[in-house]
C-alpha cells in the first residue's frame, strides 16, 4: 500500500512518542512504527529519574498533569562509601534545581494515550521496517502492520528513535558516521520490589563487592540495581541473594533495608556509545538511536526527550523550505551528549569495582568520593551535572514562522 506522511517516525519511545506530540502541536503528521506490542512498551521498566528541563518541556508540552500530581521531587541524593552516607543537596548547591522520580513507563503510558487521544498514528507489532532513499528530498519507511499488510510510505522526513539496536542508525552508509564506544565490564541487575523504599532519597553505594543503587517508584515500590558481572546469569540469582547482597552492600549501624516480594528482575549492560552526525539526508537520529550512557547518571531518557525538544522546529522548519536549523541541528545535540557522556562515564567509574582491578583503584574512588562531599565546588559539580542542563523548552513548543 503506497501511502504519504510528512515525517515518518520509527521507534515508540519516549523519543519518538514525544516527537510525534511535538510535530502535532506544529500542524505537522506523523505515522509512528514501533516493533513492539502497546503492552509491552507501556511495560518494559528503564529509566525512573527526570531533570528539572525535562520536566519543564513535558509540563508546557501538556503531558504533566499525572506527573505533576504522582511524581516524587527528590532534592539530592546520598552517597555511600567507606562506612558512611553523605547527602549531596541538590537545591542549596544548584539554587533549588531538583529531580523528579516518574518512571519511564509512565511518561511512555501518558505519551501513547495522549497521541491516540489526538487521532495519531501509532502503528504497534510492527514487522520489516525498512528506511530508503535517505539522501533524497522524499525519503521512504516501509513496514509491515499487525495484521501483515506492507505499506510504503513516502515522507519530507524520517525520524530514527529506535533505540540502540534499531535499523536506522545502519541504514546510514558505511563511512559517513563516526562512532566512539566503551563497554564497561560490569552490568546491573536490577529489581522491582513490591516494599515501601527504605530511604527518601536515591542512594548511590561504593561497596567492595560492587556499586548498589536504591531507587523507588512509588510510596510502596522500590527500585533496587546491584553491580553483577557482564554475563551474569539470573538464574544465579534467587531472591534472598538479591536481597542479602543488597542490605549487605546498604550496610550502615542504625539503619535496615526492608525487604519485599520481587516483582521483576533483569540484567542490563552497562555501554557508553556516541554516533556523529545526528542526520544523514532526510534522516534524523534521536536518542538511544545516537547514543548511549550507562544508567549511573540518570541522563539517557532525559537525553532523548532533549534531541527532540531539538528535532521538532528543525524539522517544521525543513517543511517551510528552511534547512538551516535541520544542518545545525547535530551540532546543537551533541553538545549536551556529550556533557552527559562524560558526567555518566565519571559517575559510573568512581562508583563500581572493576573486576580484576587492584588496591590503587579503590583508593583513588574513595579520594574522589571523599573530595565531592567535602569540597562545595565539588559537589556543586555533580548537582548541576545531575539535576541537568536548561532544555529549549521555548523553541520545542513554539511554531516556526512562514509557509509550509
Ligand atoms: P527506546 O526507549 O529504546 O525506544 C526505541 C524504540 O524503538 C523500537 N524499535 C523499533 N521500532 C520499529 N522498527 C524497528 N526496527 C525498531 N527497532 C527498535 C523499540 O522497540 C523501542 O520501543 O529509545 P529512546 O526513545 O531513545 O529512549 C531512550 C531511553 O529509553 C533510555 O535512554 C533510558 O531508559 C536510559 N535509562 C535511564 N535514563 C534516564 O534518563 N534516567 C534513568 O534513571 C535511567 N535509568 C535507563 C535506566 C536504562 C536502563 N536500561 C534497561 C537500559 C535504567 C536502566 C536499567
Ligand atoms: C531508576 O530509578 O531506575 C534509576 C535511578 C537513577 C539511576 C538509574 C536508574 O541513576
């Protein structure tokens, strides 16, 4: 079936559900594929940590009204090493920026009902996605839908969100993009749990045994991720392990982990990744479709509802005829991937054993670790690191001038 939209979107993340919105506020039509089913993108549990900006964009988006009324604004963390637990207080060193706790799969639930509330097109249990003729004026995203009907739809614009395994991001021929990668040798095991968190803040802890980090999801839901090896397997791991290695690594006189049925637990790798240019012709990579941080930061669905808080005017304005902020729009990307890059890389190495490493490295993290919560300036890096930098909020929302 030969059809046409004017930006064709792969990918029902938060980058690309977001883009969609935010072309629709503009007047501008979207068709959005996504691999995977409605249940399962509305389910699959990431990311639980939202930067002030992002918050801002989502809230003059018009997509806050759950989120301002669940979502837990959390003023700093705490830092655990060395038999010790230090908060880093987020509002007093930053001038009262902070963090709100709204796990991703509720930013992806209000996302999708927003878009089909609007009449958008979602296509969901998608199969064969297919981009072509990327260099030319009317690039083409070919996919088949949930009930086997092949469709080819010829688009101004296609938009690659999906993620780091997509098909995008290889569509781009060989020796256009430079890519730099690290991967870490460790990865996180991460668990739901159905127990009130055991703290009010995040926890971030150096331990012997590895990094442990204590999050939460709600007044009655915890989020808890452990360092493991990179090919550990999770059978090996029964819950009262979790648990036991969990209040082990937690350890601190006077204070308990409480501990609760496991909801749901996984493994996932822990990878830095950047790939440069952000656009190829009509092609345009957004999120996990360009980079990836390991999650020890926070920064990488923030990072992703920041490239579209981009993409959106620079593609209204590549449809009016304007193909400057589209050629800028890489550059204007990159330089916050890459702060967030570098603030996730130094998060993760001061925080987690590398197997294998010696005595020096243990030593140089706790000199780290001791600096940033007894230096101001120190720490006063690490929240405005944390709570982020200021999204174009303005420009996402506000229409490019002229006709299309
Ligand atoms: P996503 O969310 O991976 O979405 C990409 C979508 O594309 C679909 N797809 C395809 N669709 C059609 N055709 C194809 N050929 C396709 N191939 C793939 C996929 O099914 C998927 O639905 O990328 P997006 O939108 O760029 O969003 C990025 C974020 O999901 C990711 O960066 C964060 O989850 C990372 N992350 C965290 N980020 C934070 O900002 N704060 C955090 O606290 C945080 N914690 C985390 C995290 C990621 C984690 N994991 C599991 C990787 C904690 C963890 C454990
Ligand atoms: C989470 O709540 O899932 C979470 C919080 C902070 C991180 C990573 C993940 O750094």
């Amino acid at each position: 079936m030969h059809t046409r939209t004017q930006v064709g979107i792969v990918g029902g993340g938060p980058a690309g559900l977001l883009l969609s919105h935010l072309l629709h506020l503009r007047g501008i039509e979207s068709v959005l594929v996504e691999i995977r089913s409605r249940d399962y993108c509305e389910a699959r549990q990431r990311a639980g940590v939202l930067e002030d900006g992002s918050v801002a964009l989502l809230r003059e988006a018009g997509l806050a009204e759950r989120l301002d009324r669940e979502g837990l604004v959390h003023g700093g963390i705490y830092l655990q090493f060395d038999g010790q637990r230090r908060h880093i207080d987020f509002r007093d060193l930053t001038g009262g920026r902070t963090v709100t706790v709204y796990a991703q799969t509720e930013v992806v639930k209000d996302l999708i009902n927003r878009r089909l509330t609007d009449g958008g097109t979602l296509e969901f249990s998608v199969t064969g996605t297919e981009v072509d003729d990327l260099a030319t004026d009317r690039p083409v995203l070919r996919y088949t839908d949930a009930k086997g009907s092949r469709h080819e739809l010829t688009c101004d614009a296609i938009a690659g969100c999906d993620g780091f395994h997509g098909i995008c991001r290889p569509a781009i021929p060989p020796g256009v993009q430079t890519t730099w990668e690290r991967d870490y040798p460790y990865a996180w095991l991460g668990i739901l749990a159905s127990v009130p968190p055991s703290t009010e803040e995040l926890i971030y802890a150096h331990h012997r045994n590895g990094f442990a980090l204590h999050s939460l999801r709600s007044p009655a839901v915890s989020r808890l991720y452990l360092q493991v090896r990179p090919d550990e397997d999770i059978a090996a791991w029964p819950d009262d392990r979790i648990w036991a290695e969990l209040s082990r690594r937690f350890e601190l006189p006077g204070w308990t982990l409480q501990t609760g049925p496991v909801l749901e637990k996984g493994i996932t790798p822990m990878r830095s990744f950047v790939s440069a240019p952000m656009r190829y012709g009509r092609l345009f990579l957004a999120g996990d479709a360009a980079h990836i941080v390991p999650p020890t930061g926070a920064k990488g669905l923030n990072l992703a509802l920041a490239d579209v808080a981009v993409l959106a005017p620079a593609l209204d304005a590549l449809l009016r005829g304007d193909d400057q902020p589209a050629a800028d729009y890489s550059a204007a990307c990159l330089d916050r991937v890459w702060r967030s890059t570098h603030f996730s890389w130094w998060m993760t190495t001061m925080l987690h054993r590398t197997p294998g490493a010696d005595e020096m490295e243990a030593q140089l993290q706790l000199s780290q670790l001791r600096y940033v919560v007894s230096s101001r300036a120190a720490a006063a890096s690490l929240a405005e690191n944390y709570t982020g930098f200021a999204v174009p909020t303005t420009a996402a929302l506000q229409p490019v001038p002229g006709m299309r």
